[in-house]
C-alpha cells in the first residue's frame, strides 16, 4: 500500500490515506477518496500525492 499526506482543502487538516500501489499508473491519473477530515471527496494523483487543481 502507498501512503500519501495531504493537506485537506476544507478545514487545512494535515491527513494520510492508504491507496493500492499502481506502478503502472499514469502520472495525470487521480483517484476520488473520502476525506476522513470534511467526508468530503477530493482527488489525489497516485504518482504525485498532490490533490486536483494543487500547486
């Protein structure tokens, strides 16, 4: 499994999230995730960790 840590867009929570490790992903591919900080969904890049529309 692969760990990423982000910072949540809503409340500027600091959170991990566990995903499957995908070698094979494209670096443009993101997957939807419930936030464990708003229950809200965002979308991480696999390859990155970043968040859509993060700089």
């Amino acid at each position: 499994m692969a760990h990423f840590l982000f910072t949540c867009p809503t409340t500027a929570f600091k959170v991990q999230q566990w995903l499957d490790e995908d070698d094979n992903a494209p670096r443009d591919k993101y997957e939807a995730i419930t936030c464990p900080a708003c229950t809200k969904t965002h979308f991480i890049n696999r390859k990155t960790g970043k968040l859509l529309g993060e700089k």
